[in-house]
C-alpha cells in the first residue's frame, strides 16, 4: 500500500482523540465511528509502524514509550497542518478541546468566573478542568495548560506569569468568639492552627515585628491540615481554626464579615506568583491553546 492509499492525518487525528479522551468508545463517538472501527484503525497505525503504541485494559489507555513519542509528534504535526489551513484560508478558527489542570481555589474565584466569556468568544471550543494542588506531570496528564501557584522550578515548560496574591491570616468570628482573638506570635501559637499538608515554598507564617521591621517565620504544628486551599478555606469557615490562606480566595468572605483579617499589623506583605505553564513545543502552538493562554494572561489575573 502506497502512502498516498493512507489517510495519515486522519489516523493521527483519531489516535490522538483516543488518548485524549481514555478510549476508543469515545473517539468513536467523536468522529461518529464504531468503537472496532477505531481499534482496527489504530492496529493498522500500529502494524505499519511496527510498533505498539497503546496499551489496551478494560479501564484505560496508557501510551507505551513509543506511543508517547508519537503522540507528541502527532500533536504538533496536526497544530502545523492547522496553521497551514488557517493561513490558506486567510483566517483563523479556534476549535478543539483544552484540558487545563489548576487548583480549586484558582478554577472556582478566578477561572470560573472568566471562563464564560472565553466560550463566548470560541464557541467551537471545549473545555476540561481537572483541579488539585499536587504539581503534575503535563506529558503524562496529557494538560495543555497548568495553573499553578509557588515558585517555578527549573524546567522545559514555558510559563505565563498571572500576577501576584498576598497571604491574609484568617478566623471565623464563631472561632474568636470562642477561643479569643491572637494579637501576638505567642498568641498564635496557643491557637489551633490549619495548614497544608504538603511541602511549601515557606514552612512556616512569616510574621513581621512593627517596631524594627524585622521578619522571622513563626513555626508550624498543624492541628488540621488539608491539600488544597479550597479545602482549607472551608474548614476556616466552619470554625476549625486560624488559617493563612491567599488574598483572592477569601476576600468575600472578609467583606462579607464570614471571615476576619488577623495581626495585620505584622503582615510583611508576601505573596504567592501564579503562572500559566505549558510544554514548549517545536512549532507554532495549536491555535485553541494560544487562544487560552492569550485570555488568562488579560482575565486571569490573580492579585
């Protein structure tokens, strides 16, 4: 069989749809196919390749190291077809599926709230959102887009700054109420404290002296603890205790008297950086992707 008696592009396109998606039921529903016509397809790519690139359970997909590889390069050769077509065409039409994985903090104050405009703008595009704070492995979560907060480490992603939150010390009023307000480092550490229970940048609350200026770090013995600022704002809310969470994820709850800023005085105005982070990518980015990241670098913005 001569190259030209084979669709590349289309069985590229329903290999990475297939991945994309978990299964091949559902990339047959996507290209209006059988699940067998899929799985025959993608044995055909695999036999002419000569190589296994899935495999298969009654579950899930997981892409072989050779799959991998060439899913990455199907990727960006789709993106380069696209962009050849757009440019033929003398236009542009954002299309597609964008997974973007961030906190439920970032997903629920800041990104659900922008998210509709954006769909308003490319209807033709769809969108996944997987939260969690846990850093991830974008390859491997096949994510277009990762929100995160914290320093960057050292990597092969490409990142969009989104600005800056500083860090409240908060208590629900029934907790004061009940076990009295802290106006000093001892204060606090005889308060119940909430915090993170994974490793951060500062493990600590870096609390300023208003007298010299001077900053120390007011070491941690969490009494409850949770993996992601949501979660914690929460059990803030409910009167588990004091908490030092990010700005923008409580500041309602202080406007709306739900919750109170404590020991401000001592505040040395830290904050935590968010950025948009992506894999680099050797050719121009698929046009769905570049739309995303233009918008959160104008609408989700964090301060």
């Amino acid at each position: 069989m001569s190259r030209l008696d084979v669709n590349r592009s289309g069985e590229m396109e329903v290999f990475v749809r297939a991945v994309e998606l978990g299964g091949f039921s559902h990339a047959a529903r996507a290209f209006r196919m059988t699940p067998s016509a899929v799985s025959k397809l993608i044995s055909r790519l695999e036999a002419r390749l000569g190589a296994r690139l899935l495999t298969r359970s009654t579950r899930k997909l997981l892409l072989t190291p050779e799959g991998s590889a060439f899913y990455e390069r199907a990727i960006r050769i789709l993106a380069e077809l696209d962009e050849a077509e757009r440019n033929a065409a003398g236009g542009e039409r954002v299309s597609g599926r964008i997974r973007i994985n961030t906190s439920a903090s970032y997903a629920i104050h800041v990104l659900g709230k922008a998210l509709p405009d954006f769909l308003a703008l490319y209807p033709d595009v769809a969108v996944d959102i997987v939260q969690t704070d846990a850093v991830i492995d974008l390859l491997a979560e096949r994510t277009d887009v990762a929100v995160r907060a914290g320093p960057l480490k050292s990597s092969s992603l490409i990142a969009r700054k989104l600005g800056e939150s500083p860090m409240v010390i908060v208590a629900a009023p029934a907790y004061l109420d009940r076990y009295s307000t802290p106006a000093t480092p001892a204060d606090l550490e005889r308060h119940r404290r909430m915090g993170f229970c994974y490793a951060r940048a500062v493990e600590g609350w870096p609390l300023r002296n208003p007298l010299t200026g001077e900053i120390s770090v007011l070491s941690m013995v969490n009494t409850v603890q949770a993996n992601d600022g949501e979660g914690l704002r929460h059990l803030t809310l409910n009167g588990n205790g004091i908490a030092r969470l990010a700005a923008f994820t409580v500041r309602a709850d202080i406007a709306a008297g739900r919750l109170v800023p404590l020991m401000e005085e001592m505040n040395p105005g830290d904050g935590e950086f968010f950025h948009a982070i992506y894999v680099g990518q050797n050719g121009p980015l698929p046009s769905r992707i570049r739309a995303m990241l233009d918008f959160l670098s104008e609408r989700g913005q964090v301060a």
